[in-house]
C-alpha cells in the first residue's frame, strides 16, 4: 500500500496501489501521514521524494470505490487532521519533498502534487481537477492553490471543464518544474535530491519555510519575515564556515557551467 525506501539522506516514498490507480483509501492516508512523520523525525533523511507505483497514476484521488460505499468517507477527507488529509501530512513535513508524477494526478491527486516543493513530471503524466464533474468542491486546497501558481484565468478553465492538462502544457504554464521521459523520472528525482541533500539538513529546512510562510503572505509581510528569520539565523554563521563552503561552491559551478 505505501513503501518506503533510503538511499543515503533520501526517502522515496510510494504509493503502492497502482491496481486501484494508487489511490487514495483510508488506509493509505493513515500510512502516508505515518511515515511522513517518521521522516520529519528522522535526522538521517534530508530530502523526500513521493512517487506513485506503475505508469499510470501518481494517485487518481479519493477512493470513490470508498466514497461511493459510505457516506462518511468524503467528511473523514475534510477533516483537518493529517492522517485523513494528506496534502496537510506533506505541508507539514520540514524537508523538501520532491513530487515524481509519474501518471495522472486527478483531483485529490492534482491537490497532492500541488502540495510537494518541486514537481518532475513524467511525459506520461496528467493533471485534472474533475471535483464539479464528480459534484463536489475541495477541501484540500485546490481552488486557492492552483491559481496562484498557473494564474487565475487557466486555473478556472481547468477546474470549470475538468479536462486533462498534458505534461507539455503544465510545464509550460508553470505547474511543474520539467518533464522527461518516464525512463528518466526517478533518476532526474534522485539527481535534484541528491543536490539538495549536499547543503545543511537544517538549513534546507529553514530556507523552505521561509518561502512557505511568505509565500502565505503578502510580500511585505514576506520580506519581514525573510529578514526576521534570517537574521536570527545569519547571527549563528561564522566567516570561518563561509570560508570553508566556497571553495566547494566555487568548482561546483564550474561544473555545471
């Protein structure tokens, strides 16, 4: 239902229902909130990667399997703990969680891909908010969410047609950082894992809460809060440490031109 699998200071998590198109049942809520927060508690894991099992789907959603069977099952989905919703279990996690989209993300899905820091989709994927198709509305974020990042106008025709947005146009809308071959999706996961790995585990954790705190603001109050945090922070930095991280940043842009 979940696996959970490190490779040195990275967590691949996925969810292992690719029968159901992995999604998202009671169960597998509950085990997602559970090792979110091992994860969060674990110093020897630094970046997240979350994933969907097969090629098919990242997750389709609520089970509406689940959701058609009780009429509980769409209130236990808007509650506000993180054990029923997991896009809250994601936000809550301090580490970089990297998004591997390697299917469809539809709906509840499409609200958990919006809940990672970076989003690598595989030319296989797709993205749909189908919630006025099924007759309900979101409860985990999406409507507030999606506009802010692809911008009010596409957000609306997306959500008020349900249609399918393919890989190609999410990148170029903005929606998710590249796309490549499905081939290609964990290793190039693995790769941005593996560089933000290579800085400070604290200091990954809070440089992503400060564009996560400001960005749920205005930028003035953005700007206050960059300056109160780090100034805390910078107070704590010695000429000495910067000295001895700039040789290693000096060669590593070389490399990458």
């Amino acid at each position: 239902m979940l696996k959970v699998e490190q490779t040195g200071a990275i967590a691949v998590v996925t969810l292992d229902r690719p029968e159901a198109m992995n999604a998202l049942s009671r169960a597998l809520r509950r085990a997602l909130d559970e090792a979110i927060r091992k994860i969060a508690a674990d110093d020897s894991v630094s970046v997240v990667i979350l994933t969907g099992a097969g090629n098919r789907a990242f997750t389709a959603g609520l089970d509406l399997k689940e959701l058609g069977g009780s009429t509980d099952a769409l209130g236990d989905a808007n509650a506000t703990g993180a054990a029923e919703n997991p896009v809250l279990a994601i936000q809550q996690c301090p580490k970089p969680v990297i998004g591997a989209i390697n299917g469809v993300a539809i709906t509840g899905g499409f609200e958990l891909a919006l809940a990672c820091d970076v989003l690598i989709a595989s030319s296989n994927a797709r993205f749909a908010d189908t919630h006025a198709r099924v007759g309900i509305m979101p409860g985990w974020g999406l409507s507030q969410k999606l506009s802010r990042v692809i911008g009010v106008y596409r957000a609306k025709e997306l959500s008020l047609t349900g249609n399918f947005l393919d890989a190609q146009t999410a990148l170029e809308w903005g929606l998710v950082n590249r796309v490549v071959s499905p081939e290609d999706l964990m290793p190039t996961a693995m790769k941005l894992a593996e560089d933000m790995a290579s800085i400070p585990a604290d200091t990954l954790c809070l440089y992503k809460s400060i564009i996560d705190e400001g960005y749920a603001a205005n930028l003035g109050e953005g700007l206050a809060v960059e300056h109160r945090r780090s100034s805390a922070h910078n107070r704590s930095v010695t000429p000495e440490s910067v000295e001895q991280r700039r040789a290693g940043i000096q060669a590593r842009g070389r490399t990458q031109g």
